[in-house]
C-alpha cells in the first residue's frame, strides 16, 4: 500500500505533485478476467448437456469501473443427439451476456441479459434464446446467501418447443461459507424451473422441476478444484432420469483463473 507523506498544513492548502503521485492509484477503468475449467460432466439447471462426459468451458470478461460489464462463456455439449433437449444443438454453446452490478455496503446487485447460442446447431433448427436475469447478495463475513431469477419470454426460436406457453422462469437461491483457516467455500444451492424449459419429465403436460446442488471448492492462487453433488426431482421411474443424465451425480472440476 503506498503511504501518502507530507505535512498536516501542506494537505489541507493542497496537495504539491510529489504528494499527488504518492496518493493511492485508483483502480483501473476497465478490467479484463477470464478462466478455463475442466469439469467431468456439464450440468445446467440440474440437465446433463454433454450425455454425462466432461467438458470444457472458459470465459473471458470485460468490466467496467462504473459497475457495467460484459463477456462470454463457452462450452462443448453433446453433439450427437443422445440428450433430447440439445437434439440439433450441435456440439458447441456459446453464452454472451452483459450487465450491471453494483454492492451497497454488504448488499450486492446483479442484472443483465443473457444469450444462448448454438453456432454448430444444424440448419432450420431453433436453438437460440435471450434470458434477463437479476439478483441480490447478502454477505457478512464468510458467509454469503444470494437469491435470483431468470426469465426467457416466450416467442423465442429456441423456446419454441410446443403450440402452447413457451417462456420460461428460473428462480433460485444460494448460500455459501468459506471454511476458517483453510481455502474450502462451501455452497448449497436450489432452484425451480418452470415453462419451456421444464418439461423434462415423461408427462407432456408437466413443465415445471426443481434442481439442488450442494459444492465443496478449494482456491488457491488462479487454481480451482471442486466437487458437486447434483440432484433433481425429475421421476426415477424406470430409471427414467439417471437414463437421460437429469438425476443425482456427483461431478468434479478443476480451472484456473487470471
């Protein structure tokens, strides 16, 4: 930390250009972060993308000083048609989004607007979709909790799934502890899927499931390692869901980060 040194009355008439280089710099206007992470298996929501193989996925993120962000994300899927909800996806998923965050004393918000794009998806089929999302953040020491929700209106080509309703909601809430003296956080998390992108179970007319997870992360430096336990309450009837990679596993992941 660089130390400011002069005399009281000499601050108070002004600072002279030695003292305003000793002043401490503010931070930079924009920031750049990114990561790369290998995971034994791609969940989203609690729904396998890659048929239960590992994945790779990396990130690349620009951020504003004034709180405004933007960035990508990028992972394999499963491109031979094993997953039904991906059938026509192609093998790779690209996630753009951009947005606004800001943290008022211990209290943090977070909007934006997500897209989801297919780029290898095969021609005629509807894949892509847009998705605002928001949340708060609570956190006093080192625990944290953190309550969101996402929204695709329907209308969309990759919501497009049947003649009747086709948007769909995501609500969700977090809670995590960094374990004292040591480098684990601990997260548990549950969210509920209801619309275009619930009706994963065998009744057409259900569209809605709930998706759980609990996580144990290890950070030191840029590198990361973690498992999660993933669940749902997608039917097991018939082995139903453990067929199609939406019910419990346990996965594990290893990133870096810069």
């Amino acid at each position: 930390m660089r130390i400011v040194i002069g005399l009281i009355g000499l601050a108070i008439v002004g600072a002279t250009p030695a003292l305003a280089q000793d002043q401490t710099a503010p931070p930079p206007e924009i920031t750049l972060t990114g990561g790369a992470t290998l995971t034994s298996d791609y969940r989203f929501r609690g729904l396998t993308r890659t048929d239960g193989d590992p994945a790779v996925q990396s990130t690349v993120t620009v951020a504003s000083r004034t709180g405004f962000y933007a960035g990508t994300w990028v992972s394999n899927i499963d491109g031979s048609d094993k997953t039904p909800l991906l059938r026509g996806h192609g093998d790779t998923e690209i996630d753009l989004y951009g947005g606004y965050t800001r943290t008022f004393s211990a209290i943090g918000v977070d909007a934006g607007l997500l897209y989801y794009a297919y780029p290898g998806g095969i021609k005629g089929v509807k894949t892509d979709y847009f998705e605002p999302y928001a949340s708060l953040r609570y956190t006093l020491g080192p625990v944290s909790a953190k309550v969101g929700g996402n929204y695709a209106w329907g209308g969309q080509p990759g919501l497009d799934a049947t003649p009747r309703r086709n948007d769909n909601l995501y609500l969700y809430g977090e809670a995590s502890i960094g374990v004292p003296r040591t480098p684990v956080t601990l997260k548990g998390h549950v969210g509920h899927t209801q619309g275009a992108l619930g009706m994963v179970n065998p009744d057409p007319a259900d569209d809605r499931y709930w998706d759980w997870s609990v996580n144990a992360e290890a950070v030191g430096g840029p590198i990361k390692v973690g498992m999660t336990y993933v669940d749902t309450d997608v039917t097991e009837q018939g082995g139903y869901a453990r067929r199609l990679g939406r019910g419990s596993t346990m996965l594990g992941y290893v990133g870096f980060s810069f």
